[in-house]
C-alpha cells in the first residue's frame, strides 16, 4: 500500500495515483517515505554507479560534461564540482515561483522516481532529500525555463538548488523567502553533498509538467461533476426539457462520458421514479418543440471531457511512475545506458489535450449565461433583475464569462505543436511540456470563473419562476448557494459574490449537497 496510515505516503516508484500526490502537495502534514523493496531498488543502481568509478570506466553524466560537452572526461578530483556545477549553472528559470503546494507536488513525485531505482542517487542522499521534504523544506522554483526535452532541467535544478544550501526557500517564520542556508541550519539541516551522478539524478525528468498536469485532473474531475449540476439549474431556469436526456437515446451512441453526463442529468432534472419537478411540470405541455444545443446537447458536449480525462488520467498514472532518467541504471544487468526517457513529448500531449477538451465547458457555458441574459431567449427579464435600466444587472458578469471563454481560445492553441533546437543541436527536439502544463492550469481556472457566473446567473434566474419549485436535490443546492448570495434584487458591487462563487465551485461543496439524495442508490451516488 502507498499509505502505511493517514500521513505517510509510502512511495515504490510503481504506484503513485493522481489523488496520491496531490494529497501529499496540499496537505503540508504528509510526509513521505520509500518501502524496504524501493531502497533496496535504490542501494543496488548506486553499487553500479560505485563499481563505475572504482574500475575508472568513462560514462556519460558520471564522470563526463552534459549535452554538447559529453566527449568532455572530468577528472576524479572535480566529480563533485561537476554535480555542483551542473545544478547551478541549470538553475536559470525566470518568472513567479511556483505556490509552495506545487513545489511539495513536485518534490515528492521527484522522490517516487528516485524510489524506481534507475538514478544512482545513494541511499544516504535519498535519506537527505526526503528529510528535508518531510521537514517542509520549500526551494523557489521559478514557473518558466523548461522546453520539457531533457527533463524539466531548470525547476528541477531550482528544487536541487536550494537542497545544497544555493538560492531560496521558503521560510516560515517570516513568511517569506530566505536565504537556503540560513532555512537549513532553522531546519537542523546539512546542505547536501552531491556525489558523482547524483545531481544528473535530481534535474532529469518530466516532474514539472506531470506535476502540475496532475493539479490540472483532480481540478477537472472535480470541475465536471459541478458544471453539469450548473447545467441543469440552468436548464430549468429556461424551462428547458430533459427528455433529450432519455437514456436510450444514449445508449444509441455509447460513449462513455456521453451516458455519465445524461444519467447525472436525469438524476437531477424531473424523473417520475427519483424527484419532481414543479417548473418541468407546468411546460410540459407547451409548443416548444426542442432546446437549444448548449442545453440539449449538453451530454454530448460534456461527455468528451469525461472521455479525454480518461484517457489523460491513463497516460499520466505511467509518467507518475516512469523513471525519467539519463543514463539509466540497471542494476540486474550491472549496466548504465544511455536513452531518452526524459523527453517530456507524452506530458506535454496530455497537458494540451486536457486543456482543448476542458475549455469547452466555457465555451458552452457562456452561451448558456447568454441564453439566461436574453429576454428574446429566456423569457426572463432582460439582465436578470427588475426594473431594468437603472439597474443593470448580470449584464457584465457575462461579459467577464465571455472574456474569459476567449482568453481560452488562444490559450488552447497547442504549445506542444511546436519545438525548437537547444543544446547546440544536441537537443534538436523538445515538447514545450511546461508551458503546456502552466497554461492547461490557467484555462482550468477561467472554467471555474464561467461557471462560477453561470450558477449566480441560473439561481438568480429560478427565482422569476417562484413560487413554482425544481426537484428536491436542485432545490439544495439552490438553498446552499442562498446561505451565501441573497436575492439580486438590485445593483451591488458584483465581483464579491463572482469570488465566493467561484470558491464554490473549487471547493466542490456544490458536489456534497448533492450526495445525501442519492445515498441509497449506488448507481446514481457514484456519479457525484
């Protein structure tokens, strides 16, 4: 098991989950260590590294220069000044620092690949940097500087660099930066001393972009589930149908995500065998033949997210235990062999894949707030407030939905797409992986911030339908979000309740409201 109890992560380097490292990054009481089969895994790729260098053999990122200089033979005297070296000459990232969660995120799952035992680090190294993790030691990596090539060299080199008593790390006690050494010696901490291979073995891998690729699912996981509840107060709100929801419309075209999203949807709109609807009951009859596609489309629209997640979630789960080394060690063959596992080319996909897939729920969002805005559409008052006029009500809450959805149609555009030679040619490949991560990331949180507008919007929109009521579990949730936005009645300065909103929709308590309906039907409870 990865967790011998509720605050030490046991990494192998083979088992790490998503969940798993996120825990371990936004809850600064974990702490990590390695099972007795991972140090051992460990101990016996040093003793390879060690018998290297008492037989005095020549071997790349040992004993020889880096990328363009690996015909260049160190001497045994400055092995040491060479992993030295190498971890500040690479350390030349640009741009904020990474918030402290994503540095610990980071930090541990470069932890779970040294576990694999295809680095050379040496045990009492390890023992090192584990410690320091465990003692919340917190280097400032600057967000920007990695191509995703040959590892995510420069965060990486940032992480190593405070690790030897170089740089920044966060300290506590003044809640800020300090100087590395002085947060060592607070810490009851040696700064490390690197042996051959053993700096090459903290900087080569894709832990950068998978790090903050991993943020990016548990977000959209979280993030899927609420925009479909939002979709359906929306829906009733513009008393919309939920007939297109019929599951054997769906079974018809069997997509996975497709039949998630229209049996969650059918869950919460008006069904004769769970919860009526007072709002459905009194349209049923009317001469509206069908809805508009951003409402009844919505299962279609969206299921590919849920599919993509899939698919991303499977790719990412590999890079979570990948050793991402170069060279590597094998220890059962007693060889060191040099390859290109560090090319960030898979993370990088994922990143842009995850981002196209997830913008479209922004996308279809806003024209949804749109539908909600337009009395000509809605049947509502124009804006979602009376006396219209003097007050102006969700006018320009949709305009911020509208820019943010898109800021999100540039930034979608794949920055894995392209490459450029670094290196001196020697890397004449590279992903663009972190820049992929960084913006998947930014495009998660302009979703959260349509979404956020569009529950005010569609909870503002139910109370025009009074004293008419939507089923029990919508009703909740509108009940829950009342706790924290009264009735917009008239203008008031808007951007507080668009913050809290969107706090709502991060902290998923949208999801927990929903829950206690469906306790007694597993089929249904597992949806949410």
């Amino acid at each position: 098991k990865k967790q011998s109890n509720m605050s030490t992560f046991m990494l192998d380097g083979n088992s790490l989950t998503c969940e798993d490292l996120y825990n371990i990054g936004y809850n600064i009481k974990n702490t990590v260590d390695l099972t007795e089969e991972a140090w051992e895994s460990v101990s016996n790729a040093r003793q390879v590294v060690d018998d290297v260098l008492a037989k005095k053999k020549i071997v790349y990122g040992i004993n020889t220069g880096f990328g363009k200089f690996s015909n260049v033979v160190i001497p045994e005297d400055k092995l040491h000044q060479l992993q030295d070296n190498l971890i500040k000459s690479h350390a030349a990232g640009v741009g904020v620092p990474l918030s402290n969660e994503r540095t610990r995120m980071l930090f541990a799952l470069r932890i779970n690949i040294l576990a694999k035992g295809y680095s050379g680090i040496s045990v009492e190294t390890l023992k090192q940097v584990i410690d320091a993790f465990n003692k919340q030691i917190i280097p400032k990596i600057p967000c920007k500087g990695t191509v995703g090539a040959s590892g995510d060299l420069a965060p990486l080199a940032h992480l190593a660099l405070g690790l030897i008593g170089e740089g920044e790390i966060w300290d506590e006690e003044i809640e800020d930066w300090n100087d590395a050494k002085v947060v060592l010696e607070k810490k009851e901490l040696e700064p490390l001393y690197l042996l051959p291979k053993e700096g090459l073995a903290l900087i080569n891998g894709t832990q950068f972009i998978t790090s903050l690729l991993t943020e990016s699912i548990i977000k959209t996981k979280q993030l899927l589930k609420t925009v479909d509840i939002v979709g359906a107060l929306t829906l009733e709100a513009l008393q919309g149908t939920p007939h297109a929801f019929k599951e054997c419309i769906h079974k018809a075209r069997p997509h996975n995500g497709q039949n998630v999203v229209a049996k969650r949807l059918r869950s919460l709109l008006h069904n004769d065998e769970l919860y009526q609807s007072e709002i459905f009951l009194s349209h049923v009859n009317c001469a509206k033949v069908q809805d508009a596609y951003t409402l009844r489309c919505m299962p279609q629209i969206h299921g590919v997210a849920h599919d993509t997640l899939l698919f991303v979630e499977n790719i990412v789960i590999n890079e979570l235990n990948s050793a991402t080394d170069n060279p590597m060690i094998f220890s059962d063959t007693n060889s060191i062999i040099s390859g290109g596992n560090f090319h960030g080319e898979y993370p990088a996909k994922m990143a842009d894949f995850l981002a196209i897939a997830v913008s479209e729920l922004a996308t279809v969002s806003e024209r949804r707030i749109e539908r909600l805005m337009n009395p000509c559409l809605s049947e509502l008052p124009a804006f979602l407030v009376q006396e219209g006029g003097i007050n102006s009500g969700f006018m320009i809450a949709h305009c911020t939905a509208a820019a943010l959805t898109s800021e999100n149609k540039v930034l979608v555009h794949p920055a894995s797409c392209d490459s450029i030679s670094t290196s001196a040619a020697k890397e004449d490949h590279v992903s663009m992986g972190g820049m992929a991560a960084r913006k998947c990331l930014t495009v998660i949180e302009n979703v959260e911030g349509c979404i956020a507008i569009e529950l005010l919007c569609a909870i503002q929109g139910l109370e025009f339908l009074k004293p008419l009521t939507t089923t029990e579990p919508l009703a909740a949730v509108y009940d829950h979000v009342r706790e924290i936005f009264p009735v917009y009645d008239k203008d008031r300065y808007v951007k507080p309740d668009i913050d809290a909103a969107i706090k709502l929709v991060q902290s998923g308590s949208i999801i927990d409201v929903i829950k206690p309906f469906f306790e007694d039907k597993e089929d249904i409870i597992e949806l949410f």
